[in-house]
C-alpha cells in the first residue's frame, strides 16, 4: 500500500471498484467466511463480479472454500427500493501473515464505497452443548486472542454493543430458533488444543476460530453498523473426540447453505 494511510488506501480501492462494477454507492457490505460461499446465490441479482486482485490493496484468496471474488448484487428492500450489496466471496485471514491493515482493507473499502452496515460470517468451532455442526449462531460480543487492533495511533473506539443489537433482534424476528454466543478469535492457523478450547469456555466464549474480530473493529471504527453470524461447522477439539479437518468445516456449509442464504437474503433487506 506504498505510503498511503490505511485509510486513503480504501479509499482508492473503493473510487476502483465504483469504476469496475459500474455502482457508485453499496448500502450494505457481507464477508462470507468458510462454509458459506454456497448462500451467495440467495442473496438477488449479481449485477457485477471482479477477482479481488483487480483492486488496488487486495490479495488473492489464501484458503480453500474462499474465491477471491467480489460480487455486487442488486436487491430490493423491504420498502421496495433498491439496494446494492457489496460481497466478499473470501477474507484475508490474520494467520496469512500479511498483516493486519490487510486483513481489514476489504472493511474499510466497504465503508470508503459507502456501506452503512456489515454482516460478518465465519466458520467457527461451538462450545455449547446442543450445538450441532451446520448450526447459525448469532455474535452477541468477541474475545480477541489475537493481540493486536487494526486501529492506528491513539483512536479510542468505543466497542460497546459492538455487534448490533438491533439486527441481532431483526434475525431473531425473523428465526427465533437463533442462538447467539460469544466468539472467539485465536490466532491459528492451527486448530484450538482441548485445553484452549475449554480455556475460552472459562473466559466466556462460546464460538472458536480464525477471523472476524479484527474486522468488526474496523467496521465500528468506520462508523459502520455490524451483525456477525457464525456458522458452526464442527465442534470444537476435545468435545466430539473426533480429529478437526478443513473439509468439515467445508461440508457443513453446503449441508447448511440453503437455510444461511435464505437469512441472509431477509435480513440484508431489512437492514
């Protein structure tokens, strides 16, 4: 990103993307996170879809189930009126080593293009008993193990309420069955050890993985409104006695793909 600010990069990022998908202003941005990528289809019309790499800051997708596109989606919302939906089809993860004003760049973007809101998603290790794998769950507060902030200098972000109170009880209107939790955030790129996991447990965590708190920072700092859904794709180590493995986590988003598309596509109309 040369010598520009984090901030002006997104900036930059964001005039590119207007110039490529031909939209001048998003409404509402979506990071889908491993597991979810079958949902996007639900969500409307595409109207635009370019590899993350055409924009200025981005890299390509460094994991498998991630696609590294970007999709603008148009969709009408609940009061008739159009609305264009910025989706992340992959995230930069902070365990890429590219550092952490990348792992945000796609969040400050989306508030540079004009996004007054995010919905975060993420695959994620459940703690609670009854959870099954393919299971949504609401993000109602994080831990962030990950000992760092994507906040530059000394800007002190308000984190109260982080995680919208308002649209966690919009989704739970429109599913009541939705749980929530807290998440977690260990570092990875390994899984969590039995004892981390019941460690989270001990802290008050409820949800275990690899992304998103980071981003929600970011996302607050910019101004932006955030819901987080995570989508529990197995249980975590030492609770089902069975070894973790990414295809699991993979396989669970498909099996739970049409009920994650069909929420998502409500609530981003709502919002």
């Amino acid at each position: 990103m040369s010598d520009q600010t984090p901030y002006e990069a997104a900036t930059a990022a964001a005039a590119k993307l207007a110039e490529l998908t031909g939209i001048e202003h998003h409404d509402v941005a979506l990071v889908l996170g491993s597991g979810w990528l079958p949902a996007v289809d639900a969500l409307g019309e595409a109207t635009a879809e370019i590899d993350t790499t055409d924009l200025p800051g981005f890299h390509a997708a460094g994991v498998v189930g991630h696609s590294g596109k970007i999709r603008s989606i148009r969709c009408t919302d609940s009061e008739g009126a159009d609305r264009n939906l910025l989706v992340f089809l992959s995230r930069t993860h902070f365990y890429e080593g590219k550092g952490v004003a990348a792992v945000v760049h796609p969040i400050r973007t989306a508030a540079a293009a004009g996004c007054s809101a995010i919905v975060l998603t993420n695959g994620c290790g459940g703690l609670k008993e009854g959870w099954q794998p393919g299971q949504p769950v609401l993000i109602s507060d994080h831990i962030n193990l990950t000992a760092t902030s994507p906040i530059v200098g000394a800007n002190f972000v308000d984190l109260t309420d982080l995680y919208s109170p308002r649209l966690r009880a919009m989704c739970q209107e429109i599913d009541p069955s939705l749980d929530e939790g807290v998440y977690v955030q260990f570092p990875g790129p390994h899984y969590e050890t039995p004892a981390e996991v019941r460690m989270a447990g001990v802290l008050g965590g409820h949800l275990v993985g690899m992304s998103t708190t980071l981003e929600a920072i970011a996302a607050r700092e910019a101004g932006m409104e955030i819901l987080g859904i995570s989508l529990v794709t197995n249980l975590a180590a030492g609770l089902s006695g069975e070894p973790l493995d990414h295809a699991e986590v993979l396989e669970a988003g498909k099996a739970a793909a049409s009920r994650m598309g069909g929420l998502l596509s409500q609530v981003v109309t709502k919002i």
